[in-house]
C-alpha cells in the first residue's frame, strides 16, 4: 500500500484501487498530479489488491481485486472474489474514519477492476461517502445492486470516465452500467475520451476539478 499526504494535517482522504497485474504503486500517476484538490489537504491511499489465479491467464498469479473467468456476457462474474476486495475496501475505508476523516469527506475510486470494486463497495458501503470514482471500470453483478445498496450512499455521485477505443472494457459495457445508475436514481457523471485502456493527462484534470468540487463543501 503506498501513501501520500499532500499537508501535514489532512483533512479529507481519497482511496485509489489498481487494476489487473499491477499494484497500488500503479496509481501514483494520479494522486501526485492532481494539483487542485492537494490544496485541500488530502490523504491519498493505494492499497494492494490480493495475489489470485486469474482464469483467462491461465491460472497465473497477479495482484487482482477479483477472478476474470472470461466474456461476462457468456460466464459468471467472480462473485466470491468481488464480495471478499469489497470487504477489504470496507475495512480500509473504516480504518480511514477511525484516523478521524468523516466519511462524507472520503473519495473512492479506481482503475479498470479496482474502479469496478470502487463502485461496488462504495453504493454498499452503510456511511456516506463524498464520491465515486470509476476509471475506465463497469458495474459488475449488476443484477444484485437493487437488494444490496445502501441507502447511506443513494445519492452520493458518481464520476465515470471511459475510453471510446478501450479494447479491454469496451465503453459499451461501460455504458450499460451508466444506465442501471441512473435508471435506480444514481447521480452519474459521465465523460467518454478519445483513449483506450489507460488514464491520460486530460483525463486527470476532470479527476482532479472533480474532486476538488465534491470535497471543498464538506470542509465548510
């Protein structure tokens, strides 16, 4: 897990979840250029997902919030796996709130997988968090989000930014998600960029101003 303190007296987090094959150094990129939302005062935390045998890989080991099991659209999602990272996010989250960082003071998000975990744990998460954010991720077992949201985050937003050319997600998945938001009244805040799979200078800016707006009135 890496860490990074942008004052010497934080007062607001945000909680960054890494993709596939890589670690919570991968999100480096993006804590350290949001220059806007530093002046804040924040407590940026990158934990490291789970070693697992990934499926599509053919069994091999990486660092991943869940088990690609292959086309969701033709096989199960990982529900095990997804439900065992949401429960690890809880954790930090709460270990966040016990540093003293109310929860409506507290960004989460993620790349491609940890946006995807970012999304599922925070609409369950029973505390009220500032925002989500979904990096180039979608809604999994979007079936079970009706009878396991929680009420505490009916209405916190959501910022999803998707790459038009990601081969890896192809925003369509993405969009189907956007919509299951919205259709059960989720505030979604959506921006589609010419990219693939990645995260790019401009898109750190939308990030960056984002976070900024959700977290500046909670410290009022």
């Amino acid at each position: 897990m890496i860490e990074l303190y942008t004052r010497a007296r934080p007062v607001a987090s945000t909680v960054w979840l890494h993709g596939l094959g890589v670690n919570g150094g991968d999100m480096d990129a993006i804590v350290t250029n949001m220059r806007r939302s530093r002046e804040i005062g924040l407590h940026h935390v990158a934990p490291n997902a789970p070693l697992r045998s990934i499926t599509v890989n053919g069994g091999r080991r990486a660092r991943a919030w869940f088990d690609v099991l292959g086309d969701p659209a033709s096989v199960p999602e990982d529900r095990g796996g997804i439900e065992d990272s949401a429960s690890r996010i809880r954790d930090i989250l709460d270990a966040e709130r016990a540093q003293g960082f109310a929860s409506n003071r507290i960004i989460l998000g993620g790349f491609s997988q940890g946006g995807s975990i970012a999304l599922h744990a925070g609409l369950r998460y029973p505390h009220r968090l500032a925002g989500i954010v979904v990096l180039s991720g979608e809604l999994v077992l979007p079936d079970l989000l009706a009878r396991e949201q929680h009420g505490a985050n009916l209405e916190t937003p959501v910022l999803m930014i998707h790459g038009t050319d990601d081969e890896a997600i192809p925003v369509e998945s993405a969009r189907r998600g956007r919509d299951r938001l919205m259709d059960l009244g989720y505030p979604v805040h959506w921006h589609e960029l010419p990219m693939g799979h990645e995260v790019t200078v401009d898109e750190i800016a939308i990030i960056d101003d984002w976070v900024h707006d959700r977290l500046k009135p909670a410290l009022s």
